[in-house]
C-alpha cells in the first residue's frame, strides 16, 4: 500500500521560503510509471494544483506560482520536495503532496494522497 | 486556463436518493477528467478517472460519463458515508485545474 506523507513547518513568516518534504512508502519516487504532485487547498476553499515531477527530473508547474516554485526528487530517500519562496498570507493552505496515477492514454490523476499539512503564513 | 464550473455548488439529498453532479469544461478536454471525494480534515480520494473509470477499491454505486465539455458524476442510491464535497478536475492541459465542489448534505 502506497503512503505518503508530508513534513515541515506550520510557520512561516511573510516574505520566506516555505519548504516540504513528501516521504514515500509503498512505492518508489524512481518509477517511470507515475509522477510526483503537489497540491494545495486554502482554509475553506477549492484545491488548486502546485506542480509534478516526475522520475526523469522533468517538471511541470502552475503558472501562476512557477516564478516562485521548485519541485525537486531525493531518490536515495525516496522523498520529493516543495520550496515556495516570496510567502505572503495569500499562501496559507493545507498543502497535499499525491501520487499521479497514469490510466491507459496518460489518464492522468491523483491516486494516493498525503494526510495534508497546515502551513499558515504569519508573523 | 481551462476553467472548469461544477453544478450545483451544494445539494441536500437523503439515504437512498440519487444524486446528480455536472462538471462543464470551458474548452474541450476529450475525456481527461476525474472526480474526487473529500471529507471534512481528510484528503480527496479519487472516485473516477478518465470520465467514467472506476477507481479499484471504490463502490459501483459511483460513476462517471460525458465528454468534450460536459461531464456527470452519479451516484445510484446515496448512502450515509457519501455526505461529502465532490470536485472535478481536467488534466487535459496545463494547469490542471478544479472545478469548485460540490457539497453534498443530509436532507
């Protein structure tokens, strides 16, 4: 069974870097057969797509935040990473790291989830 | 970027009913779409992926259709642990994008 799990700071201050960290178990971040998501959800609201990565390195990002995101793979920890920088409050969200599943034709979609992790921008 | 409207946003519905959910796309997506479930403190759980793929593990009562712009997720017979928020979501292009939710409450 596939897990992931998200770690980091619930603090952050307006203008720094947020930074997390999904740990996986149950598969490997070296797969060719899915990517690597984040994923963020602001206190009651909608979900809004971050980025993916996937085993090669390649990336994808959102445009809205890709002047200030990097997405990146450890694959001797079997860990994929977040770093936001510039943070104001309008960053403030439960942030989710998923696995993106490729159904046949490159259907792409998230199949695991992390738990998620409040990360409140503030100071 | 692709713009996706769900209808309605919030719905009360009662044990047993069927229920309904539209997603409409504003550009054609072919059949990149998928739906998930979330609960209150838990992260989305995909129902359906590629318009009308059954997700391992997740009840036939669930399913999808549509394609090009106009989607439906259904649900045959509610039950207790389905009072959840529905989202759908485009992964056709870049960004992929949500539609807004879908509440669904006990009547």
């Amino acid at each position: 069974q596939v897990q992931l799990q998200e770690s980091g700071p619930g603090l952050v201050k307006p203008s720094e870097t947020l930074s997390l960290t999904c740990t996986v178990s149950g598969g490997s971040v070296s797969s060719s057969s899915h990517y690597w998501s984040w994923i963020r959800q602001p206190p009651g609201k909608g979900l809004e797509w971050i980025a993916y990565i996937y085993y090669s390195g390649g990336t994808k990002y959102n445009p809205s935040l890709e002047s200030r995101v990097t997405i990146s793979l450890d694959t001797s920890k079997n860990q994929f990473s977040l770093k936001l920088t510039s943070v104001t409050a309008a960053d403030t969200a439960v942030y989710y790291c998923a696995r993106v599943g490729l159904g046949g034709s490159y259907y792409e979609h998230f199949d695991y989830w992390g738990q998620g992790t409040l990360v409140s921008v503030s100071s | 970027d692709i713009q996706m409207t769900q209808s309605p946003s919030s719905l009360s519905a009662s044990v047993g009913d069927r229920v309904t959910i539209t997603c409409r796309a504003s550009q054609s997506i072919s059949t990149y779409l998928n739906w998930y479930q979330q609960k209150p403190g838990k992260a989305p759980k995909v129902l359906i992926y590629a318009a009308s793929s059954l997700q391992s593990g997740v009840p036939s009562r669930f399913s999808g259709s549509g394609s090009v712009t106009d989607f439906t997720l259904s649900i045959s017979s509610l039950q207790p642990e389905d009072f959840a928020t529905y989202y759908c979501q485009q992964s056709y292009g870049i960004p992929w994008t949500f539609g807004q939710g879908t509440k669904v409450e006990i009547k």
